[in-house]
C-alpha cells in the first residue's frame, strides 16, 4: 500500500475545506434569495457538491444552520463598534438603529435557524447567547438609577428585541420602515420617562 505523500493529504485537506466553504456559501445565498429552508438536495447542487459530501462535512441540517449563522455573524461585528454619542439617551438611539439593521437582513436566517432548532441542542444556545449579549450591551448603556425601575427596563429590552420586530413584521405585516416607526416611538415614550 503506498502511503500519501504530504502534497497530496494537504490537497485532500484543501479541497474539502473548499467544499465546506462552498456548502456554506450555497446556504446563505439561497436564504439571501429569500428560501429559508433548502432542502440538502438544493443545497449540493447549488454548491456543487454531491449530496453526501453535504452530510460528510455536517451531520445534520442543524449543523450546516450553525455553520452558516456563524457566517453570517461576521457580517455584524460593525454593530458592536463603540457608539458616538455622548450621552446614554443617544447610544440607546444609536443600539436600535444598529439593531434594526440587523434585524432586517437577519430575519430570514432567524427564521430559518428556527425551524431547526427544535432537534439541536447546539442550535438552542444561539438565541439565549444573542439575546444575553443584546443585554449585555443595553445594560452597560442605561445609567444604574434607571436600570433599577425592572418595569421601564423590561419594556425597553422588550422594543428593542428581535422578537419585537419579527412580531411586527410577520405577525403585524408592517414593513421595515413601518416596524420602524412602531419600535422607535415606544423607546422615544420609554427614554422621556428617564432624565
């Protein structure tokens, strides 16, 4: 039997990274075309792979939705730059704008990340990591005198959640500009009652 020469295993290690990566790639771009949920089926052929290479490199279909959420997590980290303003009132104008950006181009892979949530304890971390870190961040904004009132606070974290605006876009059939609108006058009435 002869043995791999060392070209050759890093050739076999490149090309299926390769074809991990056009795995990938195949999900967000049909899911940017709006499908939230290929088949494995669609997905091979849009990667240009064979149907078994799909589950050779992910186990499952939740394990490609990680995958890819993780993708498309990079395409975010601009949110988390330091805000501008000086005041918290501001930075709190300024985290839902940067929320709705997020929210808008996200809300098809949320949705799709959904539907494979149920069978994947990995996939479950996702949404409780997320929030906690959009929480995370809202608290070190608001001032300690107006995080005490837990009533104001829960209605803030509440308008500003993805939860909020899906309602509002799905449930409601708002639209972006729309949904908008609705979460920005409630913080405008929530930030009014703290000075």
């Amino acid at each position: 039997m002869k043995s791999l020469g060392l070209h050759e295993t890093d050739g076999r290690r490149l090309r299926s990274q390769a074809s991990r990566e056009r795995i990938i790639d195949a999900v967000v771009a049909i899911i940017d075309e709006g499908r939230v949920t290929p088949s494995a089926e669609v997905v091979a052929i849009r990667a240009n792979v064979g149907l078994r290479s799909v589950f050779r490199h992910f186990g499952d279909m939740a394990s490609l939705y990680t995958a890819v959420l993780e993708r498309i997590g990079k395409r975010y980290v601009h949110l988390m730059r330091p805000y501008e303003a000086a005041d918290w009132h501001g930075q709190l104008r300024e985290s839902l704008a940067r929320r709705l950006e997020l929210y808008e181009s996200g809300l098809a892979y949320s949705r799709a990340a959904q539907l494979f949530r149920d069978g994947s304890a990995t996939m479950n971390l996702g949404p409780g990591v997320f929030n906690e870190m959009l929480r995370s961040r809202l608290e070190s904004v608001v001032p300690a005198a107006a995080r005490a009132d837990d009533l104001w606070l829960e209605q803030l974290d509440l308008w500003l959640s993805l939860d909020c605006y899906a309602s509002l876009r799905e449930r409601r059939g708002l639209s972006h500009t729309q949904a908008a609108e609705v979460m920005t006058a409630a913080v405008e009435r929530l930030l009014a009652d703290k000075h």
